[in-house]
C-alpha cells in the first residue's frame, strides 16, 4: 500500500526496474513512478515518510560535496518525523595501498543471447588527501559467433566513512536512531564493515 518513488539517472536501469514491476501488479504499479533524472538537479517531491539511500548509493558519487548534498536533499524530501535511511560500507582508508596497475574483473557470466562479458576494474590513481579514487571500467563482450566488442569509461569515486556520514547528518539536523554495523541489526563498531544510519527528521 505504499507510495513509491525512484529516481535514476541510467535508464537501462529504469527500463529493468519497469520490467520487474510488471510481474508485481496493476496496484503497485500504480502507486510507484519512476523519475530518468540526475539527484542533484530534479525535484525529489517532499512529505516522504521514509527516504532510502541504500545498497553503496553513495559509492556510486564522486565527491563528499555530492555525498552531503543528498542528505540535505533527504532532509528537504521528509515530512516533519520522516525517516532516512544509510546504507554504505565505512571505508577503512585501504585504497591509497591497491596496485594501479593490476586489472581485476569483477563481474562476468552469460547473458541470455549466449554472449559471454566480462566487467574489468583498473585504479587509476589514488588521492590520499581528499579520497577520490579515478578509476576505469572496461566491459568486453564476446558473441556467439566469436565477435569480440570492448568498452571503456573513466570514473571517480569517494569512499564514505562512518565519521562523515555521521557529522552530515548532526550539520543537517537529524536525530540518530540507530548505527548498524551489518545487515543483521548487529551494533555498529569501530571494526565494522558496514554503517548502517537509521535518523528522524
């Protein structure tokens, strides 16, 4: 009986979503709408009860400015007693120390045309001060009749701490519930490998 909103900004991602609401029913669909936009620049709608930035969302960011930006967004997006929910991993400060030279694939199987492809990660370099990691993706794809495609991209990424999520929610007046430290409900410690942020507006 919820209401539902996303918002993406890759629409082969919106188009699996819409596939997947197809098998859930005239009445979710009707009651999710689905927004091809970038976070930072289109409207989130407001009176929300829950707003959820889960599963590394802000992994896929490349600045703490960004990261920041979406919690006053969130903020901005609630209804007075809202919820926000935090869903990242709490970088231990081990980049600077992985090899920008070695290739790792990352992801790889069949697709269902019979092509085989492969998600190949490369470390560009590291910057130990701010935490931005410049990094490129290269996705291969080989068919079934042995053709052999490659695509390239370069991206950048920070990678949240605990401590920084933590300081933008008190600079943007949430009230910190809980800290989890795994998908378990487990306290939240300092040699946890996940922070997990349940805060009321």
């Amino acid at each position: 009986g919820h209401k539902l909103t996303g918002i993406e900004l890759v629409g082969g991602m919106l188009e699996r979503a819409k596939e997947k609401m197809q098998g859930l029913g005239e009445h979710f669909r009707n009651n999710a709408v689905l927004i091809h936009d970038d976070i930072l620049r289109t409207d989130w709608g407001s009176g929300y009860d829950l707003v959820i930035i889960g599963c590394n969302a802000f992994y896929e960011l490349p600045s703490p400015d960004i990261q920041e930006a979406c919690i006053q967004r969130g903020f901005d997006a609630l209804a007075p007693g809202g919820y926000l929910f935090i869903d990242s991993n709490d970088y231990k400060g081990n980049w600077g120390s992985i090899s920008c030279e070695v290739e790792r694939v990352i992801f790889e199987g069949t697709l269902s045309d019979g092509s085989y492809a492969q998600m190949i990660l490369k470390h560009d370099s590291f910057d130990d001060k701010e935490n931005i990691l410049d990094f490129t993706h290269k996705v291969v794809v080989k068919t079934p009749d042995g053709k052999e495609q490659t695509f390239s991209y370069s991206r950048s990424k920070h990678p949240v701490t605990a401590d920084e999520v933590k300081s933008w929610l008190d600079k943007h007046s949430f009230n910190i519930l809980n800290i989890f430290g795994d998908f378990k409900g487990n306290p939240y410690h300092k040699d946890s490998n996940r922070a997990i942020f349940w805060a009321q507006k």
